[in-house]
C-alpha cells in the first residue's frame, strides 16, 4: 500500500532581467510528469518518503533551452531555485536554497 504522507516543496524560478526572448514560460518536470508554470514561487506536493526528480526547461516553439535537473532525497531542504539563462540557448541553472528557513522562507513537511 503506498504511503499518503507528502512533503510541500516551493520553487522559486527567476528569470534575468534582461533576456533575449520574450514571452516564454517555463515548463516544470516533477517525476516524469510535465506542466507549464509561472515565474516566480510555486509550491508542488510530493512524497515524503521517496527521492523526487525536478526538471525545468524554457521551450520557444522551435527549441528547448534552460534545462536544469535535480533530484530532492527526503531529507533535503525543501526550496529550490532555478535562474534562466539570458540567451535563449544554454542551460539554466537549479540549485537547493538551503538558507531559505533562516530568512524566514520554506515550507516543511505535513
């Protein structure tokens, strides 16, 4: 029987303030599974007890770019952040902010 306890994970994704492209929204990968999203904070539901893989990637109708990939074991922080890059080819960047709860951030497990 699966487990039913989950964790909260909250995303930050920032784009430069000056990019060559316009108009672009980025695509979020959590477990396999794609949905378009936002700039800025979001939070996504996942397992408690299991490694999550998290990708992003920017896609503007012809090629995809910004492709940033980690993978959060249980016991990690739960705040990411991913910084697109300012060319519309490259890779983006993703890393765990792991000074997000001493700023007064981040949601915990539930």
């Amino acid at each position: 029987m699966p487990s039913t306890e989950s964790r909260r994970i909250e995303l930050t994704l920032r784009r430069p303030w000056f990019a060559l492209y316009a108009r672009i929204r980025p695509t979020l990968v959590v477990g396999g599974r794609g949905q378009p999203t936002q700039w800025g904070h979001g939070t996504w539901q996942v397992p408690a007890d299991e490694p999550v893989a998290f990708a992003v990637y920017l896609f503007n109708r012809v090629w995809r770019f910004g492709q940033a990939e980690v993978t959060l074991a249980p016991g990690d922080a739960p705040n990411l952040v991913y910084r697109a890059p300012a060319l519309p080819f490259g890779p983006g960047r993703i890393r765990v902010d792991v000074d997000a709860r001493t700023r007064g951030g981040g949601i915990g497990p539930r």
